[in-house]
C-alpha cells in the first residue's frame, strides 16, 4: 500500500470510524490526520495519545521482563505491545504500533462510534493497514 494519507482514507471506511490518525509515539506529532478528533483538537489528542500509548508500550506489566529479553535476544525492535484498546461508553479507541525506519516509533489511532463499529473487524483491518503502511 500505500502512504499515510491513503492509510487513514481507509482506516475511515470502517462501520462507526469518526477519526484517525498516525502518531509519532515519542514526540506526540501527528503525521497524519483525518475525521474528528475526539475533543475537537487533532494536535492536542495526538500529543495525549503519545504519552497513554508510550505508557502501555513500555511498561513491564504489559510484557514482562522474559518477553522483553527473548525480544532483545532475537533483535526485534519498538514496542511489545501490538494493540490497546479503551471502550468507553460511547466509543473504542484502538491504538495499533506500527514498526518505522527509525528510532521511536508511530501509531495508528482509531476512534469508533461503539453503536456502529464491530470491534473485531476493526481490530483485523487496523491490523492489515499497519502491515501494507510505508514509512520512509
């Protein structure tokens, strides 16, 4: 596939998408926006995003320190964590980590309406378009 904008163009086709985006999880810049921001403020969501989403990816309760050394042993890099998912009463916010040339890394973020959206089509195709996204 495809660049970041076409990623998000599609990410949006989802049943109950209402915004998205690619993050930069060190410096909580947006490379790419599309939809609604859930508090109205892309930038804003972004920069908050990064610090939850470096949160859950570098801590060990999440992986453990024997998952974390068999990954270093066999030189895997970025985060653990693949997936995190909060559902609100309204809406799932999906995060999916997504591997990058360079050091840090990005992620996609997905805000679904939760009265429209399937959760596990939604986790698979997020899924998809992080394999098919290039980065350089």
């Amino acid at each position: 596939m495809s660049g970041i904008d076409e990623c998000l163009l599609e990410a949006m086709t989802l049943p109950g998408a209402r915004g998205a985006a690619l993050v930069e999880w060190i410096s909580g810049l947006a490379l790419g926006k599309v939809g609604e921001a859930p508090d109205g403020d892309h930038e804003a969501m972004a920069a908050h995003l990064a610090d939850f989403a470096r949160a859950a990816a570098e801590h060990a309760v999440f992986a453990g320190p024997q998952a974390a050394a068999e990954a270093g042993a066999a030189g895997e890099k970025g985060p653990l964590v693949e997936d995190v998912v909060v559902a609100t009463r309204t809406a799932y916010h999906l995060v999916r980590f997504v591997e990058a040339p360079y050091e840090g890394g990005v992620f996609l973020h997905l805000w679904l309406d939760r009265s429209h959206a399937n959760l596990a089509l939604a986790l698979m195709r997020l899924r998809d378009l992080a394999q098919r996204l290039v980065l350089a």
